[in-house]
C-alpha cells in the first residue's frame, strides 16, 4: 500500500573534473549518480571513462543487485541511455525514465533524474527549458508540493496499481479473516451480543489489533515470496505507525459512527416518512454513508501520519487516493469474509442482537 524507497539525499552536480569532458562523459557520471544513490561506487573517479555496463562490473555483486532492485525496470533503461550520442535526446530520454520510474514506484531513481535535470547547467551543459520545467514541476510533486491538481492527478494515476497490489490484497484477506473469526469467537465466549457503547469500542481496539498484525505479516510474507520490495522499517515498526492507527482508526470511529447514527438524529430524519420497505432502505443507506465516511476519515487521518513518517525519506504522499482504496478495501472484504462465514453464523450473529 505505501510506496516504499529509500533516502534520496540532494546529490552533487558535476564534478570540476568532468566539465571538460565529453558529454558522453557527463552523461555516464549522471546516470552513475542516478543508479547509486547515496551510496558511491559507480561514479567513482577511475571509472570516467567507462560505461555504464563497464562500471557495474568493476563493483560488488552485492552493490549491483542493490542497484538493479532499487531501480526495477529503469535499470538497463538508463544503462543504454548514457550512451546517446545527442545530447537533447539524452535529456528527453532522462525525463521519459523518470516518469517510467515513478510509475513503477520507484520513486528514489525518479527523484534523481528529476533533480539532476532541475539544476543541470554550465559547463557545456544545455538542458532545454521546457524539459527543466516539467522535472521540476514533477520533482515538486513527489516531495509533496506542486499544485492541487497535479496532486490529484498523481494519486489518480497510481489508484488503480494501489488498488491491484497483490500483497495489499493478500494482507486485507487475511486480516478480514482473523477479524471475523476474532469477533465470532468473543460473542461465543460472551454468549450474547450487546449494542452498548463501551463494550463495542473494547471490542473494535481488539479487532483492530489482531487483524492489524494478521495484515502486517501476511503483507510481508507475501512480498517475500513475490518477489516485491517490502518497508525498510522492521515489521513491529511498521505495525505501530501504519498498520495499528489504520485499523485502529477505521474500526473505532466505523463503531462510533455507527452506534450516533443508531441513537441520533440522523436515523430519525431519514426515517420520518415513508413505507416500512423504503424506511429500511434510507436506513441502510444512511448507516452505510455515515461510516463509510468514518472509516475514509480515519485512514486519510492515518496516512497524514504516516506521510510525517515518510517525510525524512522524500517519500511521495497521496492521501485522498490511499484512503479511498483502503475504505473500499476495508469494506469489501469485511463483508466478503462475513458472507464466507455461513449463512449460519450470520444467524446466530443476528440472533444474539435480538436478545
């Protein structure tokens, strides 16, 4: 669900040594900087008359699958690139990898050309302007500014990979399964259900806290066996920033919502008027709009914090977007494992609230 990259540090422009240079030269230290990182080994000063290709295999093994991780589809993208012989074409090539980089979440590579592009002048050196505005219109958006518009774009664009990601997938299936085997088990000890306020909110925090965890894991395990890369953080740190406050969030103020619009104004206004049928379904529909608010309001206030979190790492930030595939996810496979339960559950569930 959250992208994940590392730190992407301001990086040096050209060294003095290569202002006279070629600019095939210039271009392979460019694309060095960009596929290293902050990690130094492929610009290394021996190394300015090699290529790209050359370089990789004068380093570690362990330093080149860093790279090509890091990288993903852009790697041999840009290899091939510092070997354009026209300079503009190599800027154009530059702008197209870092949009290609950026759909792929690979948002550290993307950064790097976008920043080199930004402030790439001098020496020989001659960026088109209108290739230097659009990195850095889009420099600025992945640090989380640019203008609304090209904010919401961002998110939309990346919504439907969001949506699809298999190891978000897998970890929601796995915590809506816990969470309704969880809550099955609590009413079976308890051996009645209650609407009251506190033993629902109790019952949320334990909920929250098992299938958090449950998500966690399976995500990580998933990613593992995928191939995918997963979150720098350790899982217990992920837990707690992002996975507790999501869930945590989403199953309280889904309960307390829920429970005001039980009690509250809201339900006697849609009810007022009306047959018995068309009163049921004003009811469902207000009970559904009224939480799924909730829940879309605790996971953006959620993302809000992790966006903080993810900050030191220029970690781009789409809240709107992330928020509304997790209230959706959240909603569809809750259902979908309360309906996987058994007409039977759902009966006895239901005859438990009547007494």
């Amino acid at each position: 669900m959250t992208p994940v990259t590392g730190p992407a540090r301001p990086l040096s422009l050209l060294p003095n040594r290569l202002e006279e240079s070629s600019s095939r030269e210039r271009q392979r230290y460019l694309i060095a900087r960009i596929l290293e990182g902050d990690r130094p080994s492929l610009s290394n000063p021996n190394f300015d008359s090699l290529s790209v290709n050359d370089r990789l295999s004068r380093i570690t093994s362990a330093e080149r699958r860093r790279i090509a991780e890091e990288a993903g589809n852009s790697f041999h993208t840009l290899a091939s690139l510092s070997e354009e012989s026209i300079p503009e074409y190599f800027y154009e090539g530059l702008l197209r990898a870092g949009r290609r980089a950026e759909d792929e979440d690979r948002f550290g590579v993307a950064q790097r050309c976008y920043l080199f592009l930004s402030r790439l002048r001098g020496g020989g050196i001659t960026v088109p302007p209108h290739i230097q505005n659009q990195a850095r219109e889009r420099l600025a958006v992945l640090n989380g500014g640019g203008s609304r518009w090209e904010r919401v774009e961002f998110g939309l664009h990346r919504l439907p990979g969001q949506t699809l990601d298999p190891t978000f997938l897998i970890g929601m299936g796995v915590a809506s399964v816990v969470a309704r085997g969880l809550r099955l088990g609590i009413l079976a000890r308890a051996g009645s259900a209650t609407p009251r306020f506190l033993p629902r909110i109790f019952e949320a925090g334990a909920l929250a806290t098992a299938e958090s965890a449950a998500f966690i894991g399976a995500e990580r395990a998933s990613a593992a066996i995928l191939g995918q890369p997963s979150s720098s953080a350790s899982a217990p740190e992920e837990w707690l920033r992002y996975g507790f406050p999501m869930f945590l969030g989403s199953r309280l103020l889904g309960t307390v919502s829920g429970q005001l619009y039980r009690r509250g104004r809201f339900r006697q206004a849609w009810l007022r008027d009306g047959s018995l049928a068309g009163a049921r379904l004003r009811h469902r529909l207000g009970y559904g709009i009224v939480t799924q608010a909730s829940i879309f309001g605790a996971a953006y206030f959620a993302q809000g914090l992790e966006s903080r979190e993810a900050a030191s790492e220029r970690r781009p930030h789409d809240g709107v977007a992330q928020a509304l595939v997790w209230t959706l996810a959240f909603s569809a496979f809750n259902s979908t494992a309360r309906r996987m339960s058994g007409s039977r559950s759902i009966a006895w569930e239901r005859s438990l609230f009547r007494r």
